[in-house]
C-alpha cells in the first residue's frame, strides 16, 4: 500500500508541471519570437469562403476549394517578423499576430493585420489593399483604391480609441475618440497633406508639415 501512494505520488509531481505547460501554451502566454513561431507551426492556414468585406463565411477544406469562389479567405498565425513596416511600431511582444488575406477572383486583393492579446481580444487592427499592407498584386478592378486602408485601435474594453485612414492621394486622417466608461464622450479629427511629391515616397512615409 505504502508503494502504491509512494507512485501515485510521483505520478502526481510529474503531472502538475506538465499541465501548467500545457495550460501556458493553450492560453498564449509563452513569450519571445520562438512562441509566435510555434503558434505559427502548429496552427495550419485556414481557408473560407469569403464576401467582398473579407468575413469568414464558410470553413473549406484547402485553398483550392476557397479560391473556386468568387471571394476567398486565407487565415493564419504569423511571425512579428512578417509584419510590414508601418505596423512595426505599434506592436508588442504580448501581441499574436493574425494575418487574413482576401482573394477576389484568385488574386489577392486586401490583407488585414489583427494584433491579439492574451484573452485573444482584438487589440490593433489594419486593413487595405495598400504596398504597405503587404499586398503583393492587387485585383485590376481595385486600382483607385490600391493605396487605402485604414489601422484602428482599440482600448481594454474592445472600443476603437484611434483610427488612422490612408487615401489614394497618400494623404492621412487620424480620428481620437475620449469615453467615459463605455460612453463616448467628445472626439476628435486630424488631417495630414500629402507629401510634396507623391511619385517620390513609398509607403511608410513621414512627409514634414508645410
């Protein structure tokens, strides 16, 4: 008897530490860029038929059958070292990096970017067909809006305190939104003119003020 509670024992001391590993691993909290990619290997590309506004309508087994409709949506875990470089500064190492990308008629068209927190609560998210989104060849019908896109981010409790939108003229708003508790309570609007020169800049771009 005694020998049998002396295993049960054991068997319990090696238990309590595999859990809490485990349990670390299943809620995000393993920190450094081996995390990410760990996530990354262990989560495959997920694939869903998809609408023009990139919602996930319908899981679909593979790429292939995703990209037979006239929008497709691809959804995985990626590196911080994806990241393009306007997202750059807002990230964080506590952050898990989404990257959903839109197909429209097999080409890609629009890639949107969702850093997530520990309670996998949405915390940055960007979107647009933009160079500095990531987007290797956009849709020839989504030409005029080729350079748009917009980064919001949002406070503890989900609600977006700050948007950045990006026109095709490479001009910038910047809206702030104040809220008492959930309550919104004044906000207020930023305008940045285009750089001088368009032709000249690429994405990101910082142009002095006038």
């Amino acid at each position: 008897m005694r020998k049998l509670f002396f295993r049960l024992l054991l068997f319990a001391a090696f238990l309590v530490p595999a859990a809490f590993l485990i349990a670390r691993e299943d809620n995000g909290v393993i920190e450094g860029e081996e995390a990410y990619e760990y996530v990354a290997a262990a989560e495959p590309v997920r694939w869903y038929r998809s609408n023009a506004a990139g919602m996930a309508l319908e899981f679909t087994p593979s790429r292939l059958v995703a990209l037979r409709n006239e929008y497709g949506l691809s959804v995985e875990i990626v590196s911080p070292s994806e990241l393009p470089g306007i997202l750059l500064p807002y990230h964080d190492a506590a952050y898990r990096v989404e990257l959903r990308i839109l197909f429209k008629a097999g080409q890609e068209s629009r890639r949107q970017w969702i850093f997530r927190d520990s309670r996998n609560f949405a915390k940055l998210v960007a979107s647009g067909s933009a160079c500095f989104f990531g987007v290797e060849r956009a849709a020839e019908d989504d030409e005029e809006e080729s350079r748009t896109g917009f980064i919001e981010f949002m406070n503890h409790d989900g609600s977006v305190f700050r948007e950045r939108v990006f026109e095709s003229d490479l001009s910038q708003w910047e809206f702030r939104f104040f809220f008492d508790g959930n309550i919104l309570r004044s906000a207020e609007t930023w305008f940045k003119r285009p750089p001088f020169s368009p032709a000249g800049y690429e994405y990101p771009y910082e142009a002095e003020a006038p």
